[in-house]
C-alpha cells in the first residue's frame, strides 16, 4: 500500500479536528441554560424562576459527543472498510443529534421541564418558558460537524494516514552490510539472509593468487626453488 497523499492528510487533518469541535460543541452545549420559566403553585405562593439546560430537554448530546470523540481513536486505528463503518456511525450521530435538538425546543418539550424542575407536585410552569437560543445553536452546529465529517469519512477514509498504514508499506531494499557482529544480527533482523552476496546464490569461491584453474578441478603443480648447491654439474 502506498503512502497516503497530501490530499488525504489534509483531509485526514481536517476530519479531527471537525470531530474535536463538534463533539466539544456538544458537551458544551448541554451544560448551558436552554430556557427559564417560572414555576407557580396554588396559594399565596410567589413563582420560582427555573432554569433548564441542555441535559436537562435530553441525554442525547452528551452521549454522541463523547462518541465523537472516541470516533478520532476509531478512525486513527481502524483500516479499510472499518473506517468507512466508523463515519456511517458519525453521519447517524449527527442526524441524530439535529432531531433531539429540533425536539427538546418545541414549547412543550420546554414546559415538561419546567414542569419537572418542581419540587412540590402541585407546582407548574406559569406559561411558556423563554428560549435561549445560544445553546440549541451550539448543539445544532456540533450535530452539523459531526455529520460532514462523517460523511467524509465514508467516502475517504480508507486512504487517509492511520496506525495501520505502517504496516502496509513495502518494505526497501536493505544493503548487506555484516563487517562486524552488529551489523550480522542487524541483516538477520531485517530479513536479509547475510550468507548470500548476490541474489542467484551463492558467488564463486576467488582463486588465490599465482594460481590458475584448470578446469578439471585440479591444481597444476607449483614449481620449487632449487638451491644453487644442487645443481647438475656438467
């Protein structure tokens, strides 16, 4: 497998961080106020400003970011059709997300909180609680990044840079060098079998020098030194 393009690290880079703020969008939202009302009972009893928030209209959001942010590890790890799952899941999410946040603002939805803020039974909202808009507006847009990027991530993924590329790359041409002891456990740790010099085999033992083969597998004779004692008189 070769190696991932600048095109699918940008993509790849742009796809976190999408994930980082949209989930991070999410968490912050449903900590916020969503809306006040006032909580009046029957008697001589003055109304209860309330004030509910984002966990308190649903549980959604803060389940999805949380997912969100668990999405970055998933496609960091995950390869191939993994991945294309993985943002199949984020794309859900954040249509998920969009619906419990087009829910929770109805002015029903708003009243039964309001509604379930009261610590005494006989309390109710006294009319239509005020919406705030910031909050709704940060989980919209939360949901919003969460479903592009994991549209993105189902058509791209798979040749975006991960944990799982390494392995895929083929491996270069080592050089065999064995001079030293170091340099043998080295080739023989990198795959190289350091016996052989060349890649048809085994080489050709060199002839020592002053010798010449004779092709029948035998050495001529080698000629002596006579002394200069021994030789023939005439």
């Amino acid at each position: 497998m070769t190696s991932p393009t600048p095109r699918a690290r940008r993509e790849y880079g742009i796809a976190v961080v999408g994930l980082v703020v949209g989930a991070a969008l999410l968490l912050a939202s449903a900590g916020r106020v969503w809306a006040t009302g006032d909580l009046t009972a029957t008697g001589p009893v003055s109304a209860a400003p309330v004030e509910v928030t984002g966990a308190d209209l649903t549980g959604v959001l803060s389940g999805i970011g949380w997912a969100g942010l668990a999405g970055i590890a998933g496609l960091h790890a995950a390869r191939g059709r993994l991945r294309r799952l993985i943002g199949a899941l984020l794309a859900l999410g954040g249509v998920h997300s969009l619906i419990a946040v087009a829910g929770a603002v109805r002015p029903e939805a708003l009243t039964a909180a309001v509604d379930d803020a009261a610590s005494v039974g006989a309390a109710r909202a006294d009319g239509v609680p005020d919406l705030i808009v910031v909050g709704p507006a940060m989980a919209a847009a939360g949901a919003v990044l969460l479903f592009l990027v994991g549209v993105l991530a189902l058509v791209r993924a798979p040749s975006w840079p991960g944990m799982g590329n390494r392995y895929d790359r083929d491996a270069a041409p080592r050089a065999d060098h064995t001079s030293t002891p170091a340099d043998l456990w080295r080739s023989l740790d990198a795959g190289d079998d350091p016996t052989l010099d060349a890649p048809g085999g085994d080489t050709a033992p060199a002839q020592p020098a002053g010798r010449a083969a004779t092709g029948d597998g035998t050495e001529p004779a080698q000629p002596t030194a006579r002394s200069a004692d021994s030789k023939e008189k005439p």
